[in-house]
C-alpha cells in the first residue's frame, strides 16, 4: 500500500524508554505542532545497528499507520472543527497520539491557535471529551524540548447545548463566520465591536465574540432572546427574531433592512381629497418615530403637505406577528379625519369624514369641481358644503338639513333658512372669496353671512377681538375701561359676529370701533382693560390687555377654560433678582353683573432665585378702575404694599430698594463712559443701583464694607458719595458736578476732587478731567496728541513715562517721548502776558541739534550744538580764565583796528 502524497511518516525514538511512539503528520498539519526539526527525524545507523529489532516493529506501524490514513485528517468523536478557547480561536489540525517524556500517550483531535494572540498555542480533545493545553518546553530532565498536557477541566460533549461545558469555549464553524452547538440567537459579523442590543425593555450584550482571523471582522452571538422579539444593535434597523436563530451580516459597514418586520414598505406619497376640491393634495413621508418591546412594534410616519405642515400620521403596528394601522390627520386645513390602514396591502377605509378620501394613488373628483367656499356662516349657523353637480352648481346645508344654500356658477347665490324662516340672494365674488347678499324683502345686506377659508377662519371680517369658547354661549359680552370713567372709558359691549367654526368651537368677535345708535362712537384703544362674561352672563374673567386691532386680530382662546391674563408681566426685579410668575397659583373671583355693580379681584405669585417666600401681585376691579398691588410676603419690606401702574411702574417704593418689570440695564446710557476712575479707584457701572438711583452709577466696594459711588444723572449732573451704608450718615461726598457726553469730561467747579479718568469699554482713557490743585495722574504714563498712521490706525503724540528705580542703586527713569520719527521739541514763552503768540527760546530738532534763538531774532538760531559738525555761534564766544594757568583773554571776531 503506497502512502498519499498528503501525508509523511514521522517518529521519534526515545532513548530513555522501552516504548516506541509513531505518529503520522499531515500537510500542512501536524500532530507535532511545527516542532523543530530535530524532532521529526529518522533513525540515525548506529541506532538502527544496536537495535535491529526495532525495524520489525517499525514495520508493524507502519502498515498499521497505512491501515489508518484513511481518518487521520477527520475528526474524531464528533469533535468540533473549530472552536474558540479562552485565549482566541484554534482550528483543527490532525487526530492521532502524541507522548510526553515521561511516556504518557495522549491521543484524540489536536488544534493549532490561529488567532494574533495564540498562535502559538495547540489545544487536544481527547476520546473523552476533556480539553486539554499543550505546552512545549524544556524541564531540565536532558530530553530537551517536550510536550506537557495540562487539563482545562472543560469538557466538550457534541450532544449537549451548548456542546462545551463553560464559556467562553463554545464550536465555530471553519469559515469562523458563525457558532455551534449554542441555542438560536442572534449572530452578527461586523466591522466594529458590538455595543448592545436593546428589545424597547432589556439590554442584551454578546454571549460570545471573537475576531475572524481571514477578514478581520468581528462575529458576536446573543442570546436569551424572547421569541418574536423586536430589536435594534446600536444605530442598526429593527428586526424581528423568530425564535429559531438569525444571522446578519453587517462586516461591509451597512447594516442589512429589516427582515420583514412589515411586508410592505410604507406609502410614499399618500394624497387627500376633499369632495368639491379641484385636486388632491399630496403628502411626503417626512418623520419617523419608533418604539418596541418583547413581541411588538410600532411605527409612527408623519407626513407633510407642500407647505411643509405635518398634517398626516400613519401608524403601523406589529404585535405577536399580527398585523393593524390607523390613518388620522386635517384636509384643507380644518377638515378633521381617522381611519384604518392596512400595512399588508396598503389600502386605507373606514374614514370618519365622507368628505374626505384616502390613498396610496393619485385621486381626482370625477369633474365635479367646488368653486364656492369650503363652508358658509349664516347667522351664527354653520352650513358645510355637500357637493357639485355637472353644471357648476355648489350645494350647501347645515346639520339639520334646515338651512341650505346654492352658488350657480360660481357666482349667483341663494338660501333659505328654515330655523329663522329667512333668504337671502345675492353674489359670490370668487376671488376674493366674499359674499354680498341682502334680505328679498327687507333689501337689507346681510353681514352675517360669511365664507370660512380651508384655514378654518371667516373670511372678509374686519379685524377686531376674537374670543374662542368650547360651547355657544360664553362671550357674549364685555366690559372694556381705561380706568377713568370719569372721560366715558368704561361701558358694555356685544359682539358684532357670532359664528360655529368647523372643529366645533364657538367664536364671538367684537369691532373695537363702534358706532352705537345714540350716535357716537365707542373706540377702544391699545393698553385697555378688559373682562368677559361667561354663559351665565357673570363677568368672571381674569382682566386681560387690549390690542392694537386696526390692522389684525386679538385673540383669546377660553376653549379649555379662560386663558392666563396677559396683564401679569411675566417677572419682577426686586434690586436685580428676578422672580418669575408661578401660574400654578393664579387666582380670582368676580360678582360683577354690569359695568358699575360687583366687584373682581385676583392674584397671582412671584418666585425669586432659591426664595420661598414669595411675592404676590393682586389686582381689583371696581367700577371700571383697576389696581394693582405688589405684596411681600417676608423680609423688611413685609406687609408693605406697592402700587402699580399696571404697565412697568411701581410706586412708593423705598429708598435702597429698586423694583420693576425689567432688568437692570446691562450697561450706561448713551454717551457715558463705561467705566471711571477717581483718584486711583477704578468705578465700574452697576445696573441695580442705577435703577435706585436713577442715573448711572459707578460704584466700587472696599474691603472694610465702604462704598464709593459717581453718580451721572439722566440729566447729566455728577455726584460722588463715600461712605457705608446703614449707618446714620451713610453717604458723604461731593456734588454739583457735570459730565459732558460729548467731550467726555467731568467739572466740579472749584471743588478739590483731584482727578477723574473716563474709560471705555476697552478700558483706554476717553479723558482726564481735574480742577484747581494738583493733578495726581494714575499710573506710570501720559499720553497726549493724535496723530493717523499708514494703518489708518489712531495714534498718540507725545508720551511722558515715569519709571521707578529696579533697584536701590539704579536710577528712576522720566522720559520725554515723540510717537513721530520726525520731531522738533520746541520751547517757547509767550510774547506778553496773557498773550497766545509765542517766541522760540530753544528747539531740539529731529537730527538731534539744539539751537538757541536770540529774543530778537526768531528767523536764525544763535547757537547751533550739533553732536556730528560741532559747535557753531553768529556771537561771540567768550572763554573765560579757568584752571591754574592765566592764558589771558581771548575774543572771537575782528581783530581791535580792523
């Protein structure tokens, strides 16, 4: 029998025992594990002449190992072909027996690590199932390098589930893309390292996970998973698991769709039509909200008509592998609908509003277009439209099928109403959607006849008040006051238009501007009060703010009860800290029946930062005057009560407090300086104070509590004041002063108030204002001059510097400093006293020469002392005797008789 091409007969002689161990290693593979080559070699001569016997029982294994070849290469025992161990993945490499020095055999299916980090390592499983660690080394015995087994105490057994008996050793298979052996779950091959997967109720994390040694991917299982259960792993889709195991493959970075959660996308676009209209109106799927949990799943897809208002929902539910849907939404603006969806077949019915038709496909109306209004108010009834005919008419009737109108043609308009047993005839203008229409026998023109827009809202009414209830009723009338009677700002009002709109809620508006039948008009004006009757006619609303309604409405919407007032100022400063409005505790209570009986009163309160005492702003009506009171409920000021002008004013307020409904002011008025420094003490504006004071003020605090302040009133008079407050005499200070916005400087007069420095925002000097006295200038330098560099920058002229000494042996250093390269330092007197015209006395000019002028000649200096061509002089120069030694006199200029 020939050996296989595959397979090499290998053994090895042990010299210090009886045995002999033979073994056959495969290609590429081998029971040996790629041993070093001096352990896969023959029997050397002198060994085969000392031990001749050995040759016949080499051959007795060698036809044994022929016998055997035909499995040596499959697994035995239903040993895995693959499995991953604590340290990485090992692969299959050959079956057979292998020994240790110390003559023990270990046989069964041996595996190579085939991971980074074990490659190294092999791994056996033996005929009884026990995993065992091979290890090659040398223990000192003169064997050299040896295998040693080292038992895992894991064992593995193909019948059981999971076939090994602890993680993390669990079968893969020999692709290394998926797992044996465990219970169905969810295995996924990825280009990253999984997170979690989450059912919309638990966490699941892998159960096992390793990292393919052929792609790099990664390939994680999970476990434990409910049947049908909906899930999603990080940002992936939702899937449903079955019960009976799923695999995704996501090692390309995209993760796959959803496996069949529903059969059939959702529809995009779904259309609208409502009966009468000239097309339907198409809506795009925009969002997308989701939810689960163990066994169920919902979608909510929104969509958008082509003004991009999200006007339909669709919800598709999967629950325990059944399938349902609903459709909801407003058509035309006001047109409310609900349906059922199937998400099988896509199919819409059972919509509320026959008016209204549903689809996936384009819908059209068969010819019969609307050209009259969606809907039509006569006196206060609502008259919806019912359909279209071939010839153009428009067909109109109320809910009793008591009031019914007609548009012929898109213009010609007729009615009768039963409930009032009145007509009405006249035109539709199809442009501007409005009606004229008058009474057949009175010729009267009907106002309250009115078209309603797809938005809901009558057309063509002038602007005004709009009250909003949930019930015909409220609303029909209000008291309006300026709080003074006195010029006929209180009386009584009834609305002008009453009308049921299409979501069922009731309307009363009012003309602000009316003209009363005793002849006069009643307007009322911007910054109005005003309360509302209820149903029964007690005026028991909060007090609310008119409007300006000359040009668009006000609206109140008293459907879900009357609406917070908006009187309140949704906060109070109280010295900077502001309290907020806790509408939780609005209250009121009214017994007002007219314009002069009853009386209103309410509250509500305020909430400082961290505070829990608050402070309550109550409110009064009697008689048409309003007023308003501000109440702390602790502190200094407790039981105090401050009026209010109800706008942004508060009254009697004391000294040292500051109250209003705006916040200090972030910084000076207009014109001031942001900052100012007095004598050294840097001022900075303070926007609480400013507001007790009334005018900017620039305070600083010293350590032992003193507080200076400069105070710039509205008017522009200056105060400075030092002292501590609390005390007797808390301030002391000077007064009388001015600021100049302009040139930005202070005088005090006479007044000694050394020095004043205006800073701006940067904090760079806008000026130095001092009086008589000295000048005590902060800081080491003074700047004087502009002058416009190339940069068109702004730059000083002259700068004097003072320096100190660094040191007690060094100088102190005053410079003289020109910002031009070219500089003439003059020194001048004045002709005469007082006067402005000067005469030179010396200059020192840019090439650094210094020349004296005679008084009576300005033109040519005297004396020029030029530190490069010398000394030169127009006069004589006398030297005069000096030294030990007389060298006479000597005199510059003509010789005596010359």
């Amino acid at each position: 029998m020939a050996l296989r091409d595959s397979k090499i007969l290998l053994f090895q002689v042990k010299p210090c025992h009886t045995t002999i161990h033979v073994t056959m290693k495969s290609t590429p593979h081998s029971a040996f594990f790629n041993l070093p080559a001096k352990y896969y070699k023959v029997m050397t001569k002198e060994r085969w002449s000392q031990r001749r016997w050995i040759a016949g029982l080499w051959l007795t294994a060698l036809l044994w190992l022929l016998n055997a070849q035909g499995s040596a290469l499959a697994q035995q025992n239903g040993d895995p072909s693959a499995f991953l161990g604590s340290d990485g993945l090992y692969n299959f490499s050959s079956n057979g027996t292998l020994q240790d020095e110390y003559g023990n055999s270990y046989g069964g299916d041996f595996y190579q690590g085939v991971s980074s980090n074990n490659s190294g390592n092999q791994s056996l499983i033996d005929g009884g199932g026990n995993l065992w660690g091979i290890t090659y080394y040398d223990d000192g015995q003169g064997y050299g390098v040896q295998p040693h087994f080292s038992e895992t105490g894991v064992t593995y057994n193909p019948n059981n589930t999971p076939q090994f008996s602890s993680p993390p050793y669990v079968a893969v298979t020999t692709d290394y893309r998926s797992f044996v052996g465990l219970p169905p779950g969810v295995t996924v091959d990825s280009n990253y390292t999984l997170g979690s997967l989450f059912d919309g109720s638990n966490y699941y994390y892998p159960a096992y996970s390793f990292t393919n040694p052929n792609s790099g991917t990664v390939v994680s299982v999970f476990l434990n998973l409910p049947t049908d259960d909906v899930f999603v792993i990080d940002a992936s889709p939702y899937y449903l698991f079955n019960g009976s195991g799923l695999s995704l493959d996501q090692s390309s970075g995209t993760w796959p769709s959803s496996n069949n959660l529903f059969p059939a996308p959702p529809p995009n676009p779904v259309y609208t039509l409502v009966a009468g209209d000239a097309s339907a109106v198409s809506y795009t799927l925009g969002v997308v909200n989701v939810s689960s949990g163990a066994g169920w799943y919902t979608e909510e897809l929104d969509y958008f008509d082509p003004s991009g208002n999200y006007d339909l929902t669709i919800h598709r539910y999967f629950n325990n592998r059944s399938y349902s849907g609903d459709v909801s939404g407003t058509a035309d603006g006001w047109e409310n609908y609900s349906g059922t969806f199937d998400p099988i077949n896509v199919v819409f019915s059972n919509i509320s509003n026959p008016d209204i038709q549903i689809s996936s496909s384009t819908l059209n109306n068969g010819g019969n277009l609307r050209q009259g209004p969606i809907a039509i108010s006569w006196d206060g009834t609502l008259v919806l439209y019912q359909s279209s005919d071939g010839s153009g008419n428009d067909y109109y009737q109320d809910g009793t099928g008591n009031v019914n109108v007609t548009i012929n043609g898109g213009s010609s308009t007729s009615g009768y109403n039963g409930l009032r047993n009145s007509s009405i005839s006249g035109t539709f203008n199809s442009s501007t959607s409005t009606f004229s229409v008058v009474n057949p026998l009175t010729h009267i023109r009907d106002l309250n006849f009115f078209a309603f827009g797809t938005d809901g809202n009558p057309i063509g009414l002038p602007p005004g008040l709009i009250l909003i209830f949930g019930s015909q009723g409220p609303g029909a009338a209000v008291i309006v006051s300026n709080s003074d009677p006195q010029i006929g700002g209180l009386f009584i009002m009834n609305p002008n238009f009453t009308y049921q709109r299409r979501d069922g809620s009731w309307v009363t508006k009012y003309s602000l501007s009316q003209s009363e039948a005793e002849g006069y008009n009643r307007t009322v004006l911007s910054g109005w009060d005003l309360i509302i009757a209820d149903a029964t006619g007690l005026f028991n609303s909060p007090p609310y703010i008119t409007n300006d309604t000359s040009n668009q409405d006000q609206v109140i919407n008293a459907v879900s009860g009357w609406p917070l007032s908006n009187a309140f100022p949704p906060q109070i400063y109280v010295n900077g800290a502001a309290y907020q409005i806790n509408w939780l505790t609005d209250s009121m209570s009214s017994s007002i029946t007219s314009p002069f009986l009853g009386t209103a009163s309410g509250g509500v309160d305020y909430y400082g930062p961290g505070s829990t005492s608050p402070i309550m702003l109550t409110w009064t009506w009697n008689r048409g005057f309003v007023s308003w009171n501000l109440m702390f409920t602790a502190g200094p000021l407790v039981n105090i009560s401050f009026p209010f002008d109800g706008v942004n004013t508060f009254s009697n307020v004391p000294f040292g407090w500051a109250i209003s409904v705006n916040p200090p002011p972030a910084g000076p008025s207009q014109g001031r300086p942001a900052s100012v420094n007095w004598n050294g003490t840097l001022l900075t504006y303070n926007g609480t104070a400013s507001v007790l004071d009334s005018g900017d003020v620039y305070q600083a605090t010293a350590s032992n509590g003193n507080i200076t302040q400069l105070i710039i009133g509205y008017g522009g008079s200056v105060g400075i004041y030092e002292g501590r407050p609390g005390v007797a005499v808390p301030f002391m200070g000077y007064t009388g002063g001015t600021y100049n916005s302009i040139s930005g400087t202070f005088d005090f007069g006479t007044q000694n108030i050394g020095t004043i420095t205006a800073l701006n925002t940067n904090n760079l000097i806008l000026s130095t204002s001092s009086n008589i006295g000295s000048l005590d200038v902060p800081g080491n330098s003074i700047s004087l001059g502009t002058w416009i560099d190339s940069g068109n920058e702004s730059e000083a002229g002259f700068v004097l510097s003072f320096s100190p000494p660094p040191a007690s042996s060094q100088p102190a250093l005053l410079q003289f400093g020109s910002m031009l390269a070219q500089s003439n330092w003059i020194w001048s007197r004045s002709t005469s006293d007082g006067s402005t015209s000067q005469q030179a006395a010396m200059t020192l000019d840019q090439t650094n020469r210094l020349l004296l002028y005679n008084p009576a000649n300005q033109t040519t200096p005297a004396v020029t002392i030029d530190p490069v061509n010398g000394v030169s002089s127009v006069v004589p120069v006398r030297v005069l005797p000096a030294g030990d030694i007389n060298m006479g006199t000597f005199q510059s200029g003509p010789q005596p008789g010359q």
